[in-house]
C-alpha cells in the first residue's frame, strides 16, 4: 500500500474547524493528489449536533480524488464510535477524527475498518 500523507495547512484547517463548530461535530471529505492528502470540502447537506454530524453520501458527487473523511469529536475522543465504523466505509479509506482541544495531540487516522493509521505530516 503507497505512503499517504497529509498536509500540514490542511490539518491546522482541520483543528481550527474543529474550534469553530465546538460544541458541534464538523464533517469534511478529504481529497488527495499524488499520495498527499491536501484539501478538503464539507459535505454536502451536513447535519450536526453535539453528538454527531452526518450527510447523505447519495448527495456526493462522483470523484475519484476522495480520500476519505474527517470529523471533529468535541467529547475529545479520538476513537471511532459504532456510527463512524458504519459511515467511514461508504467515503474513502482514510478518516481522521480530531477531537477537543484540536491539536497535534488530538488527533488520529484510520482505515475504513477503524484499524488505526500512522498518517505522516508533510
């Protein structure tokens, strides 16, 4: 399997996502080019809550730039719940969950399976 990577500016956009929309869940698709994770888009028709942020993946676009997701957890978590394990296989391979207080040591990446994944910062 190739080296994934993500971008340093796109993981900042990350945590300051994840400040602004606390004590809400944000929802993000992240897109890749070349191995390198390195923008993203929020999703389209996002529902969130305290608790959760959800879409429709019907509503996605067809893209085969999409790596797969990221989404805050403000309990500060950083572990997949049994709703994520449901949704990180319908969008991509690689999720990251950022949780409170949005920063390099709250953060994790995983493969659709919830196993976790050492994702380099470039």
């Amino acid at each position: 399997m190739p080296d994934i990577r993500i971008r340093r500016e796109l993981l900042e956009t990350l945590f300051a996502l994840g400040k602004s929309q606390h004590p809400n869940e944000f929802l993000a698709i992240l897109k890749i080019r070349n191995g390198i994770i390195e923008e993203l888009e929020l999703a389209p028709g996002t529902i969130s809550g305290e608790t959760s942020a959800s879409f429709d993946t019907y509503m996605m676009p067809l893209d085969t730039s999409t790596a797969g997701s990221a989404h805050s957890h403000p309990s500060g978590a950083v572990r997949p719940s049994d709703a994520d394990l449901r949704f990180f296989p319908k969008i991509g391979r690689y999720h990251i969950i950022i949780g409170a207080p949005y920063n390099d040591d709250t953060w994790r990446c995983f493969h659709a399976n919830g196993e976790p994944f050492v994702m380099e910062v470039v």
